[in-house]
C-alpha cells in the first residue's frame, strides 16, 4: 500500500509538472525573445534621437563618440547621407537579432545582438525551472512517503489489533490516528475487545464458580450413593434414594443458579422462605462430612424465622460458608439464628484460627485464600447473597465468625421459639 501511494502521488506530480513546466517553457522562451526585440528596437531608437540631435548641433558623430551609447554586446552601423559608415562594436557572427532605425536627418541606424545571448537566457531560466521542479519532486516524495506511512502503519497496526482480538488477547490499545475513518475502526475494534473481555472473563468466572459450586452437591451425592450401595435393607435404600434425589434437585438449582448468574448477577428471584428448613437441609448434608473429620456441626438461636431471598441461594452461601470452615478452621462449627431489627442473620463461626491479619477485608476477593484454595467459594458466597439483597459480612476475624444477613418476614402465629441448640 505504501509503493501504491507514492507512486501515485508521485505520478500526480510529474504529470503537474510536465504540463505546466512546459507551458511555463514555452511562455518564458517567447518573452525572452520578444523582450530581447525590444530592448535592440529600443536602442535603435535611443541611438537615432542621439545621431539626429548631433547632426543637427553640428556636432561630430564618430565611433568614439556615440561608443558609450552601444552596449558592448551589440553592434550599431549608421548611415548618414553623404558620410562614411560608422560601426560600433563588433558585427557578430550567426544568427542576430535586429533592428533598424530610420532618423529624421535621413541617417539609417542598425543596432544587432547576436541571438546566442537570448539562448543563454532561455537555458538559464530553463534550469530555474527543472531546479524548481526537482524540489517539487523531492517535496512531493517526502509528503507522499509522509502519508502513506500515515495512513499505511495505522492499517497495519488495526490489523495486528484484530489479529490479537483472533487469537485470544482481548485488550484494547485505545490508540488514535487523528483520521476519522481510521479512528472509527479502532474505535469499533476497542469496543469489540472489551466486549470479548468481559465475555471471556464471564465464561472463567462461570467455569470456576461452576467447579467451585458443584464439587459439594457432587461429593454429597456420591456418599448417598456409596451408602446405597453398602446396604441390603431396603428401607435405607428408599431414604437414602429420597435424599439423593433431593440432592440432585439442588445441584439442578445450583447448576442453573450459576448459569443465571452468568448472564446477569443481579438476577434474582427473592421469594419468603423457612430459613429452619435450609439451615436443617445443610446440616443433615455436612454432619457426615465432619463425622468424617472428627468435628461436630451444631445449630442454636432462635426458630421458626422467615427470610425474604432465593433458598438455593441461601443453601449455597451456607454451605460455602460451612465448608470454608471445614478446610480452614477447626473444633465445632456453630450455625447460630438471630434477628437484628428488621433483618434476620446466619451466623457461623468455628474455634479455628480465624482470618490472617493481612487479609482482612479482602477475604471476599477472588483468588484471595489463607491456605492452597481457591479463593473463590466466599466471593461467590458474597456474589449470592447481594443478589437476592442481602450481605454477608466477616462479623469476626479471631475466632471467625461470619454471618448472612436476609430480610425478615412475618413470624409465624406461634411465634419464634426460644433459642436452643441441635445437634
């Protein structure tokens, strides 16, 4: 592109020059010739009135004389009636330039300039005119190297920018090129990669979230399983199918949680629930899980409270929360029930270490963990909870202690029952 552009203006140039460097050529030889015509005309005619007004002076007329009166480059001849002729300067030789005066004594005067002089002229003004032209010329050159590498390198570089884009590196130059046309373009491609960006980080966030989320309904159904299969007695079969299938239908939910999620995180579908029944639903799935480790999981406060947000939402934050301590913590966890003015809060705490002092508030960041983790269950816990209006805050560092704030409803006609604790 960049040959095609200076050969272009390249052309344009030479074409401009050509037909306005001859017609100047033309004119210019045409005014020299007639310039140098008038000029011998018009010393014919100096040299007459000079002749006319010594003869009628009665003054002498000689070569000496009237010598001063001639340029050293032409040559006069005049005739006076009855008188030799005079010459002044040399006759030149080859083709002349003339004129010839007639005076008003009778006297004759011939003034010639050898035509060589008007050559000269004519092939000086003709290299003014080719100089100029080479200057066009290189002038021209540099401006259209000058534009084509404008125009030429931004194309480039929004060509290396879609190559980018193609293979997977999505972050825009915001880079400008002071053309309209070519700003346009960046502006399209900027726009694109920023939507590709968070399209990409969309699709990481869905995935991890999605191995993150779906790795505890999974190892729960798998025990449920496992359990099947190690028993002959048909009635423990039948519960733990019951349960199984009740664990499968909230992996369907978590599984289209997520997929909500991913399309607007600020989707959510708040609806009144028993809180009892999520809380009791996570306890009956973690026990075996800490029976396992050597750990207890108990869950006190008040009963009966009704909560305004999505239940397998609530699931998911509890169990992130449940598990959080279960890899990070350790001794009893405690699930514990209250109600803070128009709020109802989960709290759940464990008699681990806590949080590290340099992570602080963080700890609800992706990919911040105090240990080999992911770092991903609490900031989606976080991501769950805001959906559906509620929070969830670290009430305590040391021992831990986090707690899910809801919106409260009504309580039932019988009242919320004392706090007491089940294990």
């Amino acid at each position: 592109m960049r040959r095609r552009l200076i050969n272009s203006t390249l052309a344009v140039v030479l074409v401009v020059i050509a037909v306005f460097g001859v017609s100047l050529v033309i004119v210019e030889t045409r005014t020299i010739t007639t310039s140098a015509q008038e000029r011998v005309e018009s010393e014919a005619v100096r040299l007459a009135s000079i002749v006319d007004s010594r003869i009628i002076g009665h003054e002498a007329i000689t070569a000496q004389v009237l010598g001063d009166q001639v340029d050293s480059e032409r040559f006069a001849l005049i005739e006076i009636p009855g008188r030799d002729p005079i010459q002044i300067g040399t006759r030149p030789a080859g083709d002349v330039i003339q004129a010839t005066e007639q005076g008003e004594q009778g006297e004759t005067v011939t003034v010639q300039e050898p035509r060589s002089s008007v050559t000269n002229e004519v092939w000086r003004t003709l290299l003014m005119i080719a100089a100029v032209a080479t200057l066009a010329v290189i002038a021209a050159v540099l401006l259209a190297v000058r534009q084509a590498n404008r125009l030429a390198s931004p194309l480039t570089d929004l060509a290396e920018t879609a190559e980018r884009l193609g293979s997977g590196d999505p972050r825009p130059r915001h880079k400008r090129y002071g053309v309209p046309e070519l700003d346009r373009v960046a502006d399209v491609l900027d726009s694109s990669a920023e939507r590709i960006a968070r399209m990409l980080t969309a699709e990481r966030r869905l995935a991890a979230d999605a191995s993150h989320q779906l790795r505890t309904p999974l190892t729960a159904l798998s025990m449920r399983l496992e359990e099947i299969t190690l028993t002959d007695d048909p009635d423990t079969v039948k519960e733990e199918a019951t349960i199984a299938l009740t664990q499968v239908e909230r992996l369907t939910d978590v599984v289209e949680r997520l997929l909500t999620n991913s399309r607007d995180p600020r989707t959510g579908s708040a609806v009144s629930f028993d809180l009892d029944e999520v809380v009791k639903q996570q306890l009956e799935e973690w026990r075996p899980a800490y029976r396992s480790a050597g750990r207890a999981i108990v869950h006190s406060g008040k009963q009966n409270l009704r909560a305004v947000g999505t239940p397998g939402a609530v699931a998911q934050v509890l169990a992130a929360l449940i598990e959080n301590s279960l890899m990070h913590g350790g001794g009893t966890v405690a699930l514990r029930t209250r109600i803070a003015g128009n709020q109802v809060v989960i709290e759940v705490t464990d008699e681990g270490p806590g949080v590290p002092p340099e992570l602080g508030t963080r700890i609800f960041e992706r990919a911040i963990s105090g240990r080999n983790s992911t770092g991903i269950g609490l900031a989606v816990a976080r991501d769950l909870a805001e959906a559906d209006g509620g929070r969830l805050e670290m009430l305590q560092a040391q021992p831990p202690v986090f707690g899910l704030f809801l919106s409260s409803t009504p309580r039932t006609p019988e009242g919320a029952q004392e706090e007491r604790t089940v294990r």
